[in-house]
C-alpha cells in the first residue's frame, strides 16, 4: 500500500514571521520508517517546523530533504508526504468510503484500484464494514481513523500528524496512543508526530526532540530525554521534576536548603548557581530524624491519591516544595499532613544541570 518509507532531513532551517523567529537554525534527521515526535510548548517551532517540511511555509534559510531529494522550493502536492490535522476535516456529506477515496480522484489509479486500496486501508483502522456511515454517525476516535485513513490510501513515504488526538478525551486518547505506534508498525512508514503533550511523545516515539524558542533543546530516545535531561527546561516540561536552586563546588558536591547534596548525574562539573532536579518516583520519604547522605528535612503538606500511586507533597525549611510517588500495595501510607519527614534524594538519582540560556528557573 506505502511508497516506501523515507527520511526526513532538515539543515539549519529557519523561519521567521515579521519580527517573530518561530524556528532557528533547526539541523534534525528523521530516520525511515520511525516514529519521531517534535515535541514542546506553544509557539516553540514545533508546528511551523511541520508545515515547512510538508510545504506549507517555505524556510527563510536553510535546505529540506526527504530521502536524497532537496524539496525546499517544491509544492506541497509534489511531495511524497501527506498530513493529518487535529481538525479532520471530513466531508459530513460523504460516506467514509468516499472521505478516504476523494484523493485517489486525482491520482492515476484505477477504480478497481482505488476499491481495493481504500477497502485495505479501512481494514488496517479497523473500519472494516463502516465504509457507508456518515462523519456524524461515528465516534471521535473513529472519526480520526478516518482522517488516517484517507492520508494512508495515497502511499505517502512520511506521515506528518500535527496534534491529531487533541481534540478527544483523556481515555479515548490513551488508548488511540497504542493504536498509531501498532498503526506505524504495521505500515513501516516515517511518523513525524508533533504534540505539546509529554505522555504521547513518550508512549509512541522511537525518538523524539524537545523544542523551545525555535530551537531543538534535546533529542534521543523517550527514556534517554526523560531519565537524562539536558537542560533545567527540558527536566521541568517533560512529566513531573522536582527542580531546586543550589550552589555547586563543580565536583558533584550542592549545597540546597544549607544541605550539602552528592549529584552523580548530569553536569557534576559545572559551579556556582545550577539547577539539581530529581524525578518524584526517586524521592523517598522517611520518618522524622532519619539519618545519612542527601537527606533534607521536610514537613507533609499534600497527600494526593491517584489510584495506582500516591503523590506525597513536602515542603523543605527553605520553603521548597517536592513530589515524591508512592505506589499502590494496598496498605496506608505512614504519614498525614503537618507530619515532620526526611526527604532522601539517592545521589544517583539527583542530576546536575546548568543554568542556561533556554529560560529554565
């Protein structure tokens, strides 16, 4: 059904609207056949970055690849590209066999053909046997398949999805995240996702990169971004990060709260005023007069039950507030608000990072 799957190559691309730079000597490579997720706040270059590889918006500087073909000056229906918005924008007059054909109607494909391809590709949504149903007869996740559908029938060689699930329910998004990564298995085709919301970009990339100010912060694997941040803005944006302000002798060694703290993570070297943050799955809570290395007096403020977890909230003498997990055993936790705690930060869980240009507090 695919025309095969492609890379993406972007080289020092930049684009600016009147006194606005949305995107900033960008150099970033899609690999083929992967699932890469732009990911990173309003306005951080995520989508502009998107609809110039789709050609949208021609880049003020900088060259555009797809495969080993520089398509910076080509039209966007000469690109072996197709997009699926957060807006579907299906045809309430047609049915959802006709949605997902009407592009095959300029295309050099024959009407067996196109029976064929579109009857495939409803099969691979799992649509099979809604082929007659109107837009509004369908649910909002089948109405995305739909938009999916209709990108996938005309063999594009790079899929762009720019926030595609935004506009559906927490539920029904979780269990569409699955859906696409088993959906980009199946086809083999290059995926390049752009989201402002972290738990997409960690459950369906093979890759993804961190954007803020028209400029790529961080790139790598979700686990490499999330358990290694570069940057005091990537720890904070990506899930929840306990950050503190300390001062650091540049030999792993921050004072926070007055508190001498070992950091084995991150920039060990780097002196003077950082950033030291911790994931709240790392922290450890421990009764009062708890003793030993990285440890920091704390009183419960908050006790927050999720379910599964349970967000346990303190508050350091300085006037800090950490996050720390508890999961679900079925037993009750040992503590209640107004309780004197010990907060362990592990030192091969605290990481080191400096205080830099990216905005990071």
């Amino acid at each position: 059904m695919t025309a095969g799957s492609q890379a993406v190559t972007l080289e020092g691309v930049s684009k600016r609207f009147e006194t606005v730079t949305a995107v900033d000597d960008v150099s970033l490579e899609v690999r083929s056949g992967e699932f890469f997720s732009l990911l990173g706040p309003s306005g951080c270059g995520k989508t502009t970055s998107l609809r110039m590889i789709a050609g949208f918006e021609r880049p003020d500087a900088g060259r555009i690849l797809i495969g080993d073909a520089d398509v910076t000056e080509t039209p966007p229906h000469r690109r072996p590209v197709n997009t699926v918005f957060q807006s579907y924008a299906l045809f309430p007059h047609l049915s959802v066999e006709q949605n997902v054909a009407f592009g095959l109607r300029f295309a050099s494909v024959s009407k067996d053909e196109g029976r064929r391809r579109v009857q495939e590709v409803l099969e691979l949504v799992r649509l099979g046997g809604f082929e007659r149903r109107r837009p509004h007869q369908l649910s909002g996740g089948q109405q995305q398949r739909v938009a999916l559908a209709r990108a996938l029938v005309l063999s594009p060689s790079v899929l762009l999805l720019d926030e595609p699930l935004g506009a559906l329910d927490a539920k029904l998004r979780r269990g569409l995240q699955v859906e696409l990564k088993s959906l980009q298995r199946d086809v083999g085709i290059t995926f390049l996702y752009v989201t402002h919301d972290q738990e997409e970009a960690l459950t369906m990339s093979d890759r993804l990169a961190v954007m803020h100010g028209g400029r790529i912060r961080q790139l790598g694997s979700p686990r490499e971004v999330y358990e290694e941040p570069a940057t005091a803005f990537v720890a904070d944006f990506l899930g929840v990060s306990n950050l503190m302000p300390g001062v650091s002798d540049g030999a792993g060694r921050v004072t926070v709260d007055g508190t001498v703290l070992e950091a084995q993570q991150g920039d060990v070297s780097a002196m003077g005023e950082i950033r030291v943050t911790i994931r709240p799955e790392r922290v450890e809570v421990e009764p009062a007069g708890a003793s030993g290395p990285n440890r920091l007096q704390a009183t419960v403020t908050e006790l927050v039950y999720l379910g599964s977890t349970t967000q346990v909230i303190v508050r350091t003498a300085s006037g800090a507030t950490l996050q720390a997990l508890f999961a679900n055993t079925g037993r009750a936790l040992p503590y209640k608000r107004g309780d004197s705690v010990v907060a362990h930060l592990p030192a091969d869980a605290l990481r080191a990072l400096p205080i830099s240009e990216d905005g990071a507090a």
